[in-house]
C-alpha cells in the first residue's frame, strides 16, 4: 500500500513480540551454561518509536555475561565537535546573549541534558573551576536504581561536552543493591522517564550540590550596540563579565545555604544592631524573616548584564545589572555587594524607602541593611574559605593580560595586593557580624 510502511519479522519473533506486549517483567530462572535465551537478549525489532512498546527487560537469577560496565569519558580525548570551553574571554557577547544555550540554573550548576540531534548526553558546566572524578548515574525505571552509566575523570571549568552511552540499544545486565540481576535493554534515551544525578567526591563540587535556591539566569546586552555606544544606559555584555556574573550569583546563592545566613536571619537584630524593615518602613517580624528567606530562594528568573559606570547598577522585575568595578570588587567583599545586592533587592520588589536596598542609620547610629549585611557576612565566609570562589586571581579579571577583553580600567587598590589585603583586615575588624560570630561561634549541625 502506498504510503505505509511494513516491517517484516521472522516468525518466531511476531510470536514472541505477542507474548512481550502482553506481560513484559517476566522472572527468568538460572540457566545452564551456554543456554540461549532469546527473551532476554534479543533486542524488541519493532517499527514502533513508543518507548514501552521498544524496552525489553527481566528479572533473572544468575547473570550469563560480564556486569554492566560504564563508560570512561575524557574531555581532552573527544572529537572537537563533542567539546568545547564555553565562556571564553574571546568570543563576542553575541555569541552569549539572548541565548537558551547560555543559560544557568542555580541549582543545577553542572547539567545534564538529552542531545537534540541524536542518542548522546550533554554536559555544561557552569562551574569557574574543574571538578574532578565525577560519576554520572541514571535512573532507569525498569531496573528501579540508580544505575552508574559513566566516569568522567575531569569537567573542565566553563565547558561542554557530550557523549553517546554504550549501554543504550544493548542488552545489558545489572546486579541490583539486593542481590537479584536484571537483564534490560533501552531502546533510546527517554529522560523524561529516565532520570540522572552527578556523584562527586570533590569539595568544590559538593559546595555547588548544597545550593538550593532556584534561579534561571542569562545574559543581555540590553538594546546596546556598537553604534549607541557610551550613551546608552548599559554596556556590552562580554564573556569576561559574564564570567564573573557567575561567580557572584554562585557565590550569593551559596552564602544563602550557610549555618551563618539561617542564624543571621533568625536573631537580625541581634547580631547586626538592628532589623529590616520594608518599603512601608514595617519591621521585619520573626514570621517575616522565615518567608523572605523562602522567597529569595524560590523559582526566579534574572537577566544579567553590565550597567553605564553612569550607575552602580540598574534593576528590578527580572533586570539585574551592575557596572564594572562590581566584577572585580566583590572578592574584596567591601566594593560590590552593595551595588549587587541594592539591584537584587529592586528585583524582589523592595524600593529606597526600606532598609533592604539602603542601609540606614538607627537611633544608635549603627547602619543596618540588607547590603550591610551580605557584605559582612561575605567577608566571614571568605576568610573561612567557605564559599566557592574567593581566590580573585582565578578568572583574572583585574589582570593587565586581560585588558583587552575588558572595557573599563582598574580601581588601584585592586592592582595591589598588599594595599587591598590591608583593607579587607581593616573592614574585617570593623564587621558587627565578624565580631559576633568570633565570640559566638556556631556549628553547621547540618554537616
């Protein structure tokens, strides 16, 4: 007939096609060896695409081949198109705005995904740094485990990779946690019913998995061209700065998650002199402090991107923007979060009339404020080396050799260490929230 297409099968297979479609989860017992059996090995030739009507797998009591075997993936060893680095300080910011490829989830920093061309996996990581000896599982529904499908020995910082999965469109055997085998064979990835997992011993990596809040976030350039140049409110959206965008996000999300952050926001007065207050100027109550810590850290979308030097930064709704010296001033803690966190606060609906994009004085004179607060406690994370980027000299923005990927100068004290370093102790010691936490030292029960 014109038009349809027919798939011819031997006949011992129709037979035994029927008889799958009607039960397919069949407990095979032991074999003796050299027995063939054919349920189990023999990959569903089917002209249908359905996935259930493809999958073929069964209990058994004894396996008769070698276990399942995961693959060993290098990235220095594949094929160029299979790898790349992404983020890279040459490329133009078009090849990063406006771009679902150039998207990150804070709670996903390192991603998995179903290729769109064929039978591969995709691996971005939106890591600054490598993560290393990284085991990817998957779920298979089937088997009803987690199932270990690859070792990666390293994940390059800022990269993309992908990989076909020798266990899919094979028969495979798996020893499951209590003892029995399971013969199955996946006709294709379905990672809508499947699911996967990164396993990592790597402290960095283990630092990202903590982070729960759940930010989508990309980049803009924000109506700037070439051709509007410095006129405009915002400026050119490039790699390096996207690259530090990551790192503050990273690094905001992460302080989110600390043992410091949950007493701060449950004892505010105590601890930094005063409480928030909201656009109303209303405190904060003990109710109001539990529900924005929920807030801040629930589904949101950001556009990131680079405001004029004319402003410390532009935002509000889903604009997040701040100007150049932010990018490299937040390692210092006391240059950068209070632009970037004044311009976060507009995103979550707070105006200059609360304390939460302003600090303000109260009657005793202390400055209290959102801002004030997330300095501080980024200067104690910092200096206890718990947070999962402090070292500025990891992407360099500040350094000369990468001048020419930046379109604004260097304040000087960044350019000195030793300058800079003096004024970190000196804003150090000056913290309510340092000078607490020394005294009162709490304990992460979390751990």
């Amino acid at each position: 007939m014109t038009g349809v297409q027919t798939c011819a099968l031997p006949i011992f297979l129709t037979v035994k096609l029927k008889m799958m479609k009607q039960k397919k989860h069949r407990k095979i017992p032991a074999l003796a060896a050299g027995t063939t059996l054919v349920a189990a090995m023999t990959l569903m030739a089917s002209c249908s695409t359905d996935y259930e009507d493809q999958i073929v797998y069964n209990d058994i009591e004894k396996p008769f081949q070698e276990d399942f075997k995961k693959d060993t993936v290098v990235f220095e060893k594949l094929p160029a198109e299979r790898a790349k680095h992404i983020l890279n300080l040459s490329d133009p910011s078009t090849e990063i705005v406006d771009k679902p490829d150039y998207t990150f989830q804070t709670d996903n920093l390192i991603n998995v995904r179903k290729s769109t061309e064929d039978e591969s996996l995709v691996i971005t990581s939106w890591s600054a740094k490598p993560v290393s000896n990284v085991t990817l599982e998957m779920y298979i529904p089937e088997v009803d485990e987690y199932i270990p499908v690859a070792f990666i020995k390293s994940i390059p910082a800022f990269s993309r990779f992908s990989f076909k999965p020798s266990f899919v469109g094979r028969r495979n055997i798996w020893k499951k946690k209590n003892g029995n085998f399971v013969s199955f064979t996946c006709p294709y990835l379905d990672l809508n019913r499947m699911k996967t997992r990164l396993v990592s011993d790597d402290e960095h990596f283990k630092m990202l998995q903590k982070i729960d809040a759940r930010w989508t976030c990309s980049f803009s350039n924000y109506g700037w061209t070439p051709e509007v140049g410095e006129s405009h409110n915002f400026r050119e959206m490039k790699p390096i700065y996207a690259r530090e965008w990551v790192v503050i996000v990273t690094n905001y999300t992460y302080m989110m998650t600390t043992p410091e952050y949950k007493y701060v926001m449950a004892n505010f007065k105590k601890v930094m002199g005063g409480d928030l207050y909201d656009n109303n100027k209303v405190t904060f109550t003990a109710e109001k402090y539990q529900s924005e810590m929920e807030r801040f850290k629930a589904q949101k979308s950001f556009v990131l991107g680079q405001s004029s030097p004319a402003y410390g930064g532009l935002g509000g709704g889903y604009i997040w923007t701040v100007t150049d010296w932010n990018f490299y001033g937040h390692y210092g803690s006391f240059s950068g979060w209070e632009a970037i966190t004044h311009e976060h606060m507009h995103c979550m609906d707070y105006s200059h009339d609360s304390n939460m994009t302003y600090p303000a004085k109260t009657p005793e004179g202390v400055n209290v404020g959102w801002p004030e607060f997330i300095w501080q406690l980024h200067m104690w994370l910092s200096h206890k080396g718990d947070l999962p980027y402090t070292d500025r000299n990891l992407l360099g923005f500040h350094k000369e050799e990468n001048a020419k990927y930046r379109d604004c100068g260097i304040n000087d004290i960044f350019k000195d260490d030793a300058k800079l370093q003096k004024t970190i102790e000196d804003f150090y010691k000056k913290s309510r929230l340092v000078k607490y936490f020394t005294e009162n030292p709490i304990k992460d029960h979390a751990k």
